[in-house]
C-alpha cells in the first residue's frame, strides 16, 4: 500500500540528509502529524536560523521491545529505585532541559508544546526515584498507537548513575504485551550507549515501514489522567 504525502510530502521528495525541513510555525498539532510521518523537530537556533529544524535520520536508532539488552548488574542496581510514568512530567523535562548539559537543545518552545501534549495525553514520563525519594533519571518522549518517540533522558550522577537506564527498562516493560511485536522505540540516532542497550540503526524507509505498523498497534496501558477517557 502506497504511503500518502503528508505534511512534509512523499518521502522520496526528501533531502538524503538527516534535516528535512524547517519552519517558523511550531504548534502542537504541527508536532503530532510530524511524529506520524516519521519525522521530529529539533530548533535551529544555536545554527543562527532562529526556526525549528524538522529532522528525519537517514539512519535511524531504534529499539525494538524484545531486543533490550540487560546486564545482571542494570538489573541488581534497579532493586534499589521505584519507577512511575507520567507522575513527574513537569520536573523530568526540567532535568532533561538543564543549560550546563552538553548539546542541550530542549528551549522554551519544546517545553511549551510538550507540556500542552503531555496534559492531553499524547507525551508520557517514567521517572527513576531513590530509596530517599530523590528524583534521579527519567526520560519523555511522544506515544502514538504502539509508537514511542523517545526525546530526552538524564540521570543524577551522584545519586542515579543507572536511573535513565532504569527508567529504559521499565518502559519496555510497559510497551512489553502482547503487543510487543508491533511496537517500536524510536531513539531518533544510535550512540555507543544505546547500541550496548540494544538499540540497532535501521535506513529511512525501513524506519518508516515500522511506524506504519506501529501507528496501528493498540497503545500500552498508560496511565489514565484526571480529564481523559480510559
């Protein structure tokens, strides 16, 4: 089946680089119907263009529910934490979006559109917690049918050297039913971190080929928020 043109047009119309398009308009519908085209947004600003950068890899991370790799120490350090989705939002994303982290990105547009998608249930949060009730890694990202698109992840490093890895696991754990196989975990680039977790890279249209079938895969039993509909 012929994939329809989109916001961004056919797929074949794209630049074989990992930045697409970029625009002045940044909305949260803008951001939803970018997700279910295969493409995220990222601003601009520190290139001088001043606009959000709409970015689809050529080769793009992903990680599949079943292909999570463990070691027996990720899993004896995750006894001493309690995970939670979706109960502290607001402070992962102000973790996620701290100035002194190197390459950070996350500015007061992301923050905007995200927390407006948050509240209508569109964006989720796991959140890593201590014995001491410190909040110590995290990651959000945007769920759409069986599709996770992971944003951003962080840890405290003195107190949750593996809380983002630990957070990892409990999301699949989550996306991890009887639905698994038609999941995806979408982690935008492959790093040398993530590859040891299990994350592959996969080219555009492959990449595209499993978000149609995750788009259509019922979504996971995220938490039912006051003002949602179970």
């Amino acid at each position: 089946m012929a994939r329809r043109p989109g916001i961004f047009g056919p797929p074949a119309s794209w630049p074989a680089q990992d930045l697409i398009a970029f625009s002045a308009e940044f909305d949260e519908a803008l951001v939803l119907a970018a997700y279910a085209e295969g493409v995220f947004p990222m601003p601009l600003h520190s290139s001088g263009f001043g606009q959000m950068g709409w970015w689809s890899p050529m080769r793009r991370g992903v990680l599949l529910p079943d292909a999570l790799r463990t070691t027996r120490s990720l899993r004896k350090s995750a006894k001493h934490y309690t995970t939670t989705v979706d109960a502290a939002f607001t402070q992962v994303l102000e973790r996620c979006a701290d100035p002194s982290r190197p390459y950070g990105w996350i500015d007061d547009d992301i923050r905007r559109v995200y927390t407006v998608l948050f509240e209508a249930g569109h964006v989720h949060s796991v959140e890593t917690w201590d014995a001491a009730g410190r909040l110590v890694g995290g990651l959000y990202g945007v769920g759409l049918g069986g599709l996770f698109a992971g944003e951003s992840m962080f840890h405290d490093p003195v107190y949750g050297r593996d809380a983002s890895k630990v957070a990892l696991v409990a999301l699949v754990d989550l996306l991890d039913d009887e639905h698994a196989e038609e999941r995806i975990v979408d982690v935008q680039w492959q790093t040398e971190h993530l590859a040891s977790l299990g994350v592959i890279e996969v080219e555009r249209e492959e990449y595209l080929g499993l978000l149609a079938e995750a788009l259509v895969a019922p979504p996971p039993a995220w938490p039912v928020r006051e003002g949602e509909h179970a």
